[in-house]
C-alpha cells in the first residue's frame, strides 16, 4: 500500500465512523435515562475531536508529500 492510498483508506474509514457516531446521537433521548444520555453525549464528543486530531494530522502528512512535489 502507497501513502495516499494509506490515506484515503483512513478517510474513508474516518467518514464512516462519523457517519455511523451521528446514528448514536438521536438515539440516546429514547434510552430515557438522562445520565446515560449525558455521559454518551460526553464520549460522543471527545471520540469526534479525536476523530479530527487524525484527520488533521493525515491532512498535514499529505501536505507534506504534496509540497516536496514543488
């Protein structure tokens, strides 16, 4: 496997997880525990920053690759 394949098979990986986090969200009042619903929301938030911090750091890998094309 390439680089950029290495990243876009994270992307898409990425996209689907979020994807899949955003079902969870409209779930959770139905559980009608407002505790569970709580601390969800709370891991809910905290796995889609760390969600970004890999997203952002591909994105500056690929800029680096695309930068040594210059």
């Amino acid at each position: 496997m390439t680089r950029p394949e290495a990243i876009q098979q994270i992307r898409d990986a990425a996209k689907t997880i979020a994807l899949q986090m955003m079902k969870i969200h409209p779930a959770l009042p139905h559980l009608q525990d407002s505790e569970i619903m709580g601390d969800s929301l709370k891991c809910l938030h905290e796995m889609t920053v760390q969600l970004e911090v890999i997203k952002k750091k591909i994105g500056k890998l690929e800029r680096q690759d695309d930068s040594t094309l210059l």
